[in-house]
C-alpha cells in the first residue's frame, strides 16, 4: 500500500478512535460526540469522493467464496468458485468485485479450525488493502450458538437463544454474546448475524423454533438487547434479525415465500419490542426478512425490497440509521416475485445498505452498476449506504488494524475460562418438565446401565459426535455404564425391536427426542420402551413441544439443542449434579387439543 492510502487510512481510524463499538462515542459530552461523528464522516466522505463507481458497488455486497485459503484453496473449491462466482480464489473475488464484505460458512470450507479461520482473514484484508484504494473487508458469519454455528469446536459454544430464554438471565446472555464476540473477533471475523429477535409464536414455525429466545416479546426483546450489549463490548457488529419479525409462520423463507397475517397492532405488540430494544441497545446492523407483511405493505413484497417497511417502519418510525443487511439474497423468499437481477436494485431502493450473498455475483454486481448508469439508481443514494458501511468499519476498528494473529486466537479462541462458562450457562438452561415419582436425579446405585436411544440428526458445528453417543459418554464420565444406541429421527420397527431387546439389560433408558408429530414412530419406540417395565426418561434435544406427544413419559427434560454443551449439561442434570432451574419461554399446547395449553411459559421443576 502506498504511504499516503496508509497516512490517509490512520487519520481515518484516528478520527473513529474516539467512537465506541457501533459508532457509539466514548465521550460523555454532548458537543464532544457532535464534533467526533462529524469528523468522522468528513474522513469517511473524503474516501467515498476518491471511489470509482465499480468500487461503490462493490462496498455493497457481502459475497460467499469457497475455500480456506485467500490464495490457495483445494482444488474443489477452486472448481466451485469457478462454477458459481467466476472467480478461482477470495483474492480473485476481491479484486474483481471489490467487494466491501465477504460472509464465511462451514460448507464453503472457511471456517476449519481458529487458525486457519484467522489465516484466511488475513489473506483477505492483504488481498483487499492491496488493491488501489482498497478498503479492508468486514467479514461476517452466523454464529447463533446452539443449532446455528459456523465456527465448531474447539471455539466455545454457548447454548443457542431459547436455551438462554429458558434461563432466563439477560446477564448469561451477555456474558456469552461478549465470550462468543472476542473469540469471532480473535478470528477476524467483526460482524455475527446474531441475535435472533423473532418472537416464536407460532410451534409450528420450521425456520426459527429454538433460535428464538421465546414467545413473550418483552423477555426476548431484554435478551436480544442483552446480547447486542455482550457482542458489542467484544468489538464485533452484532446483527438483529429478521425484521421485521418471522417468529409467526409455517413457511421456511429459504424454500418458500412466508405471509405473515398479523394487523400492524399485532405487529406492534408482538414483534417489534426486540427490534426497538436492539435499537435502543446501540445495534450495529439489522437483518432483512424475506417474509410479506400485507398489514405493513400491502404490495405483496419481502420486506427485504419494501421501502414502506425498511425506510417507513426501521428508519424514520424507529429512528435507525445503522446498517441494514439482507437474508441471503438466494434464499427463495426474495426470489419468487422478481428476477436476480432485480432484486439487489430494488433492495436498495428500499432502504438497504448490505446486498448478502446473491446466487449470481455478476448478474447482481452488474445490475446495481447499470441501474445506477441508467438513473434509477443514484450514486448519491450508493453514497449514503457507503457511508453507513464505512462508519461501521471504523467503529470496530477496521480502517485501524484489520489484521489478527496466531496468539491471539491461542490466548483467547476455547480457553479455559471461556468453556467453563459455557458450562455453567448452559446448565442453568436445562428444564426439568415432568418428573413423576420423582424419577430424577437418577441414582448409580438404582439405575446404574443405562441405555441412551433416540434421534441422531445431522450434528451442527457444536458437536464431537451423535447426540446419543455424547449423552453416553458424559453418564460414563459421571459414573454410570451406559450403552449408545441410535434409533435415528424416524425409528423403523427393526430399530425398535433392537432396542426394546437392549433395553432389556439396562436400569433405565434415555430416549432423545427431535421434533415429535402425532404421526412419528419415535411415539411407538417410546411407548414399546415404557411397556418393557424399565424406567424411561425423555430428553427433547431439539424443541420442547415434544413432552405433549409423549405424555406416559415418567421424566421429560428440555435441552433445546443437541450440540455437545448442551447435551453434557444435561446429564449432570439428569444426575443429579446440578440443579434444573430452566424454565419454558414458551407454552407448550396439549397434543389433542391445541387451543389449550398444557404447560405454561415459565413451567419447570426443580429437585
């Protein structure tokens, strides 16, 4: 870089030296914080009036790219990236594009391990800054803890939002929010799309569920803001999503177009207070949701490319003026009114800042750069997302020092102190909703084999193994003999009969659940257990609904998540070595009848 990009870089980042993360100022004079943002963004203005109009574009998208090297990735990704994005490396995508972000996933092979995560982010600032007036790059994730992470062990993983609903303590999760934000931000990764501000009202939600908080929108909206405050300490952007609310609907965006029914008083009262306490908290950025809301735009649209609710509701009723970042623009739930070249266009008409991960690079790069050629779009109007774009950066320090090192991630990525809080977290998490003739804690001298069955689901970034074989492992730490034996989330009769004859030999038996219909067969594995005599304890692994299809079971916990912190909290639970003090942050309705609650928010047993 040359010596001038760099001094003008350093007053940059010394102008935002005096701005907290998220563009907070640090000052506590009003006239002192007046005069450091104008500073600031006379800085910021000068390096938006020295960009050429493809680089402005390129400010705007946040691309995917396949591979763990900036420079050298295998030759699979190489070929990926070809096939998708027609580039062969990151370094290759930067300086085509000049792209202002790049969003890292475990598919993609970005995220290995914490080393490699912090090399590749690496590369990509060198690749980036190396470019004529080029910028660093603010990379991003989603890293919800629970079912949702991209970066897998050996970082710490903190139980997912509705674990952290379930207890209750907006402390708990501030403490993960700020554990979680320093090891991402260890790894150069400055920007979590976390956390979810949904209100899950609706069980039937396929999409949300557990990464929800909950359904009383007063307690998610103090652990949303909880969490903002806890990542946002740690220097990393924390992202609410998905406004404006996709807690109530029994569509998945990523395959279908969402409609969601609620009057704008409803959505007042249901789906807002999260957005306007992450508002008020100091968000740094807000995630679109590819949902319609006709109470709130009756013209049929996302809310990702409606300017009524992005511009009328998020900006001027609100008063937000961070950043706005979109769903993935690939995801089916912005693609089924218009075409892919279309959409980034009208998303920045609507208010957006940040176009997230477009199925076609070029065909979305181009069309925002031709829009703007062609006067529907202005560059005026690239310029105020810019800007927004640009404050974030210097306010986490980027424009400063973009780079991490090796120790760095070794003395703050899965270290000591940072598990055992996870640990203690997620066992205040652990509900304990049924327990009749006081079956739990489980006793080494009454129920010493025990044999763990149950669903096997695909294992999320926070697990060593299938959920059985950690619930085993961790009663055999605890003392006890037990057995692993997968029955997989539909149970075949083969599967059954295996394991009514090894429950045979057991003392007990731990059954994992993972989202139980009327019509699963893990109900008749459940039912040919308790009909064996042998003491059967349930543990929903996933969504806490499945205690109203299993009512003849004597114990029932809740873990919300099968990721290994969560799972081995439970057992020392299930055990006795720690107290249930979770409770449920949401209704759970009875199996016959829906409209009546079984157990209420708030429901849960202790010993």
């Amino acid at each position: 870089m040359h010596t001038s990009r760099r001094t003008l870089l350093a007053a940059t980042a010394g102008a935002a030296a005096a701005v907290a993360v998220g563009g907070t100022p640090a000052s506590a004079d009003q006239d002192d914080r007046l005069q450091d943002h104008r500073l600031r963004d006379h800085r910021l203005r000068d390096l938006i009036s020295r960009m050429t109009l493809e680089e402005k574009v390129g400010q705007l998208f946040v691309m995917r790219v396949y591979g763990h090297s900036a420079t050298a990735p295998d030759q699979a990704d190489i070929d990926a990236n070809l096939a998708e994005i027609g580039v062969r490396t990151a370094a290759e995508l930067i300086a085509k594009y000049r792209v202002g972000g790049i969003i890292y996933f475990g598919w993609a092979h970005n995220t290995r391990e914490p080393h490699q995560i912090a090399d590749l982010s690496n590369g990509i600032q060198r690749a980036s800054l190396a470019q004529p007036r080029g910028l660093p790059v603010l990379i991003s994730t989603d890293q919800e803890h629970g079912i949702v992470a991209r970066v897998g062990t050996p970082a710490t993983l903190f139980p997912g939002a509705m674990a952290l609903g379930a207890g209750g303590s907006r402390t708990d999760a501030r403490t993960a929010g700020r554990i979680g934000g320093a090891e991402l931000r260890a790894m150069g990764i400055r920007q979590d799309y976390a956390p979810v501000a949904d209100v899950n009202v609706n069980p039937a939600n396929p999409v949300i569920g557990v990464r929800s908080f909950g359904a009383d929108p007063q307690a998610v909206a103090g652990l949303v803001a909880a969490q903002v405050k806890g990542y946002q300490s740690a220097g990393v952007a924390a992202t609410a999503k998905h406004f404006p609310g996709h807690g109530d609907t029994e569509t998945d965006s990523h395959y279908g177009f969402p409609v969601i029914e609620h009057t704008e008083a409803q959505w007042d009262e249901l789906d807002a207070p999260p957005f306007r306490a992450a508002v008020a908290a100091g968000i740094d950025s807000i995630m679109t949701a590819h949902i319609m809301v006709p109470a709130l735009d009756p013209a049929g649209d996302p809310a990702t490319l409606s300017h009524p609710i992005l511009t009328g509701i998020l900006r001027e009723r609100l008063g937000y003026d961070g950043v706005v970042v979109t769903d993935s623009l690939g995801m089916e739930g912005v693609r089924t009114k218009y075409g892919d070249d279309r959409v980034p266009v009208l998303a920045l008409k609507a208010g957006v800042d940040q176009l997230l991960n477009p199925p076609k690079p070029d065909l979305a790069w181009n069309a925002v750069l031709q829009a703007v050629r062609g006067g529907e779009l202005t560059e005026a109007r690239l310029d105020e997302s810019i800007l927004r774009v640009l404050r974030l950066k210097a306010g986490l320090g980027l424009l400063k020092d973009p780079y991490v090192t090796r120790r760095g991630v070794d003395r703050t990525v899965g270290v000591p102190a940072h598990l055992k809080a996870a640990d203690r977290i997620a066992e205040r998490t652990t509900t304990l909703l049924v327990n009749s003739g006081r079956l739990l804690p489980l006793s080494r001298r009454t129920h010493k084999k025990v044999l763990v069955v149950g669903a096997d689901p695909a294992s999320p970034s926070g697990t060593t193994g299938p959920p059985t074989t950690v619930l085993a492992d961790a009663l055999n730490e605890l003392g006890f003999t037990a057995t692993a034996l997968s029955t997989g989330t539909a149970p075949s009769a083969s599967a059954i009969a295996k394991a009514v004859a090894a429950a045979q030999d057991a003392d007990a038996v731990l059954v994992g659940t993972y989202n139980v219909t009327a019509a699963s067969t893990q109900r008749t594995l459940v039912d040919q257990l308790l009909a064996t005599g042998r003491p059967v304890v349930a543990l929903a692994i996933r969504n806490p609904y499945d205690v109203a299809q299993l009512p003849a079971v004597s114990a029932y916990l809740a873990a919300y998540s099968w990721t290994d912190v969560e799972l081995r909290a439970a057992v020392r639970v299930l055990a006795g070595r720690a107290d249930p003090t979770g409770k449920l942050p949401v209704p759970v309705q009875r199996a016959d009848d829906p409209a009546q609650v079984l157990y209420s928010v708030g429901h849960g047993l202790t010993y």
